[in-house]
C-alpha cells in the first residue's frame, strides 16, 4: 500500500499532505479475455478489466484518484518455432 498511497513528510506539499498508507482492502478486478486461432502458428488475443476502488482502505490518501480503474489491450502470438515430436491426443 505504501507503493501507490504513501506520502512521506519530507514529500508533503500544500496541496498534497502526508498520509501514511495502511493495509487493508485494496479493491477488486473483473477482467475477461478472448483469444482465436487464425492458424496453428497465429493467434490473436483480447482483453480487457475493471478495477473497482470503492471503499479502498488507503481512499483518504491524496494520491487516490479514482474509484473506478479499466484497461483493453489486443495482442498477437506467432510460433516461430514448432517441435516436430509432438504428444499425441
């Protein structure tokens, strides 16, 4: 929790006060993600998440922004190199 929420003393501003991070419940996240074959070399994956901070333990720190966090992301896998041996199904 010190990571993202802490603010140290030293680090205090006027509009940034210290805070001292605590442990506790940091949130949930609900991601999903999908991938599909093209061939048995390619294959294309996405994705995506939200994250959900509401009633983070650390909320009062000046460094929470958000009570709601979400990302996507789409990716491509290629097998450069395929053994020849392979286990039979």
């Amino acid at each position: 929790m010190d990571y993202f929420y802490d603010v140290p003393p030293e680090f205090a501003t006027p509009t940034r006060p210290a805070f001292e991070a605590r442990g506790g419940y940091m949130g949930m996240e609900l991601t999903a993600g999908l991938t599909y074959p093209f061939t048995d070399r390619f294959r294309i994956v996405i994705g995506g998440g939200l994250r959900f901070l509401a009633g983070n333990a650390n909320a009062n720190s000046p460094l929470f922004r958000s009570k709601m966090n979400y990302r996507a992301g789409i990716g491509f896998v290629w097998k450069i190199l395929v053994s020849e041996s392979t286990v039979a199904d």
